[in-house]
C-alpha cells in the first residue's frame, strides 16, 4: 500500500510539474524577454541619443550603468515585498512601473535628465528577475529547476534576437509624428511591457495552492515535496536574514554572479555598435539582424545544457565550462578583425554568459530556504547586478587608461576568468549540502 501510496504522489508531482511548466514558464520567458529589452535598447540608441541630446561616452557610460545603482538599493525590500504581499501582485506592479519609465526615455533632453531616468528605471525593476527566481522556488523542487530557470532565461536571447531587430526597424521611424526614431523605440518597447504587466496581474498565480489548473492531488504532492525540502535548507543553511547575512557561500556567491554581469553587459551594450563599425554603417536594421544570430545560438545551446545538467547532476562543473567559454568569446571578439569571426566568438560569448546564468542560480536557491531565501536571492541579484554598472565604466576607462581601443573588453573577458576561479573555489570546498538534489551544490 506505502509503495502504491509513494508512486501515485511522484505521479501527481510529475503530472503538477508539466503543467506548472507549460502554464508559467513561457509567460515568465517573455516578462523577462520584456525586461531586457527595455534595459538594454540604450545600447541600440546610443548613435543617435548621443549626437540629439549631446552625450560623450563617459556620459553614456555612465547613464548605460546607473540602472544597475538604482536596481541594486531597491532589490531586497521588493523580493521582501514579493515573499510578503504575493507574486501575482507584485510582479505585475514591478512590471507596469518599469514600462511606463522606460517609455519615459523618450522625454530624455540632457544629461541630467538620461542619468535620472536611467537610475529611476532600475529603481522601477529592482527585484523583478530575483523575484521570478524566487517565485519558481515556490513552484518547482531542486531536481526540475534548473530547466525551470532555463526556460525562464529564454527570454534573455528571445529578448536579443527579436528585440534587435525591433529596435533597428523602430531606429529608422526618424521624423514619424515629428518624434525621433530613439523616442520611438523607447515609447513602443515601454509600453508594451506595461500591456504585458497588466495581463500578468489577471494570469499568474503565486502558489499552486491558487490555481486552478492543478488538481487537489498535485496540489498536495507538489506541496508537500517543497515543504520537505524548505525545511532541509532551514536545517543547513542560514535560517535568518542576519545569518544570510554573515554567510561566507553567499558572499562566493554575489562575487560570482557580478564577474557575470560584468561579461554580459559589456557585451549587450557595445555588441550593435561593435557590428555596425566591422560594416561601417550605423545601427538599424541591418545591424539588428545580424546581432540576432548570437542570441540564436544561446537559446539553444542553453536548452540542451541545462537540460543535460538536470539529468546528469552537473549544474557547477557547466556553469564553470559555460562562463569560461564566454570569457574566451568575448576575448576573441575583440582581438579579431574579420566580421564572420567577431559573430562567430560573439555567438560563443553569448552562449556561454547567457546558459551560466540559469546553471548559476540553482546553487543559491538549493541552499537558501525561507526568508533566507527571499533577501538573499535578492542579495546575490542586487549586489551582483553592480557588474552592469562596473561594465561600460570599466571598459571605457581601461581603454583610456591602456590607450588600446582593444583593453576594454579584454578587461570584461577577464572579470569571465575570476568568476570561473570562484566557482571552482565551490567546487573544491566541501558543502553543507542543504538537499539531496542533482547538482544543486556540487557534483557528485
């Protein structure tokens, strides 16, 4: 009877699951696609913003990277907010405030004025991607998520591969209502988050106890398996805010997840303008379509990596193989001079920092439960994301600082390295592993 009783709830669990996949994920995959379109569309419009409105690089650079500051003060009391009021509600909340600045943008007149409205965007859609981690805590157990947050990650490359030529196409409406074509890409990528986040709030649910779509079976067998292990990371990790706090492992783990973000917004940001001077043209639609094609590839070598580390237990041994190859693309975008070469290490780079990310954050979600869990997923993502800031900062200084147009992304590709370095310092450190999950901690 046990046995009959133990295969009926593994049925439910595995019968919950699919259907939490197949309901959730493809509507959070275009939240974020949303997302990254209207943080990084500044790199599309950076020509055309910098001779209107009058901006140098290091003003760019710096309006580029204040997002991040914004995104990076506000992200722990929204995951709090989130883990306290619900995610339907919040969620959708983040989302309709962070489209209506980034329609905002197209008010941008001086320096001040991109600066304020950069900070303010981040302060808009602070805890929303640490959020969606979170909130697929509540959904999936440590053995199915790191093809969960893979699923979700999709929306980065669906974001870069569609989005680019979206906003090359908008970057040629120039003079349309007697609105620039900048103003045009920054109104209609704005609003169309906000349309999104106003379905979101009628869509989402923010436990499978409310929806509807699962059965009073799964509902039961899904909960209870994520009860069990939310208790299991309460046993071996931090428990507390302060003691996540303290947390040596947290602490690796913000300083990875920024060596991340420092490879992946050096990129976004100078990838179009990258491809536009090897053409010798400006950026449009031309631009945008072959930008397209690196995204393309790191959606699917993303889906057959974290597929094959679900199944194999191997999430850190790929996270490190994914970072270092980005590290290596990006270096070698820079160093080569032939335009199917620089797409080429571009499509590797891509792939790599884009496929880390969701082998990345099963570590932190398998060993944080509980309110640990909601400050400090926020914690990881909000100090991390300073990356974003640091990237085009540290990129435009390094090639003053060297006189070599070549430094600054090699500095990039470098921060790739140490974050490969810090992820085999967890590899080789003995875990307290907090649930007995493929790969959530270390490989076996």
């Amino acid at each position: 009877m046990t046995i009959k009783s133990d295969s009926a709830a593994a049925a439910a669990i595995e019968s919950a699951i699919r259907k939490c996949r197949w309901k959730l994920l493809p509507f959070l995959a275009l939240m974020f696609a949303l997302a990254m379109i209207d943080r990084s569309n500044v790199g599309f419009a950076k020509a055309a913003l910098q001779a209107d409105v009058g901006l140098s690089n290091a003003a760019f650079a710096l309006g580029a990277g204040i997002f991040f500051i914004g995104y990076a003060i506000f992200e722990v009391p929204s995951n709090l907010m989130l883990h306290r009021v619900g995610a339907r509600v919040w969620l959708s909340r983040i989302m309709i405030t962070w489209g209506l600045v980034s329609a905002a943008m197209m008010f941008t007149h001086s320096e001040t004025s991109f600066y304020v409205l950069r900070f303010l965007l981040g302060v808009a859609e602070a805890g929303f991607s640490p959020g969606v981690i979170l909130y697929l805590t509540y959904w999936f157990p440590a053995r199915r998520r790191g093809q969960a947050i893979g699923i979700y990650y999709f929306g980065l490359p669906f974001a870069l591969m569609l989005g680019s030529p979206l906003s090359g196409w908008l970057l040629e409406m120039h003079g349309v209502f007697e609105l620039t074509n900048w103003q045009w890409m920054f109104l209609v990528e704005g609003l169309a988050a906000v349309v999104v986040g106003i379905v979101a709030l009628f869509y989402l649910k923010s436990k499978p106890q409310d929806a509807s779509w699962l059965s009073a079976e799964e509902k039961a067998a899904l909960s209870a398996e994520l009860q069990a292990e939310d208790q299991q990371k309460l046993n071996h990790g931090p428990s507390n805010l302060l003691a996540m706090v303290r947390n040596g492992r947290v602490l690796k783990f913000v300083l990875i997840y920024f060596s991340v973000q420092v490879s992946v917004y050096g990129v976004i940001f100078y990838l179009p303008t990258r491809i536009a001077e090897l053409l010798g043209t400006t950026v449009g639609l031309k631009v945008g379509m072959l930008t397209s094609i690196p995204w393309l590839c790191a959606a699917v070598v993303m889906f057959f990596v974290t597929r094959y580390a679900d199944r194999s237990a191997r999430h850190l041994p790929m996270a490190m193989c994914m970072l270092g190859m980005a590290a290596l693309g990006i270096a070698a975008s820079t160093l080569l001079a032939s335009l199917p070469l620089v797409l080429l290490s571009f499509c590797f780079a891509a792939a790599g920092f884009v496929t880390v990310q969701p082998l990345f954050w099963t570590l932190p979600t398998g060993y944080l439960g509980g309110v640990a869990a909601a400050g400090g997923i926020a914690l990881i993502g909000s100090l991390g994301n300073i990356g974003g800031f640091v990237a085009p900062m540290l990129k435009a200084n390094m090639e003053i600082w060297v006189a070599d147009p070549r430094a600054g992304m090699l500095s990039l590709s470098a921060a790739g390295v140490v974050g490969v370095i810090l992820l085999w310092s967890l590899h080789t450190q003995k875990p307290a592993r907090s649930v007995e999950a493929p790969g959530v901690l270390a490989s076996r």
